[in-house]
C-alpha cells in the first residue's frame, strides 16, 4: 500500500520505541490504529456517496434522452393524434362511483 519495506518498517517501529518508551508506545499504537480506522470508514463513505451520485448523474442522462427522444416523437404525430394526447394529459382521471359493502364487480 505505501510500498515500505520490512526493515524501513522496523526502523520506525524502533524509532518509536525510543522516543515514547514502552509505557506510552501500546496507547500511542492504539490512538494510530483508531485514526486509521476513522479515515478508511470516512473514505469507503466517500466512495459510496460518489458512486451513488455518479449513477444518479447517469440515470438523470438517460431521462433527458428519453424526454427528448419523446418530445420528437410526439411532434411527429398527426395534429389529431397530439390533441388527443394533450387532452388526455390535461383531463382529470375518471371519477369511479363509491362502492357499497357486498357488490362485487
């Protein structure tokens, strides 16, 4: 991952062992280990959330294709066949009488 060699590795784990001394070295190793941990939590987050915004990105594309690919068939349609649609688009749905207890369709 950061390409450190085996010896590189235990230079600084010496290092360390002199600098802080074995007292503090397992807390400071703990505090490492948690930091760590929060920055993979916070970069898999990350990656998830620009996944889901890039495939949203991606389906918001292909609703403007379609949209569009619409608008040009639609305007090929006979004038008859576009009043149709408008009214269709513009009426309310039909009104369905109430059904009482008991009535089957």
């Amino acid at each position: 991952m950061f390409n450190i060699s085996f010896w590189e590795l235990s230079l600084v784990a010496l290092i360390a062992l002199l600098v802080l001394g074995p007292e503090r070295l397992p807390a400071a190793l703990r505090g490492v280990a948690r930091t760590v941990k929060t920055l993979r939590a916070t970069l898999d987050h990350t990656k998830a959330e620009l996944a889901r915004q890039l495939e949203l990105d991606a389906l918001r594309s292909e609703l403007a294709d379609v949209e569009s690919k619409r608008q040009q068939l639609v305007q090929t349609l006979t004038p008859e066949v576009q009043g149709y649609l408008r009214q269709q688009h513009a009426a309310p749905p039909p009104a369905t009488p109430p059904r009482h207890r008991g009535e089957t369709t």
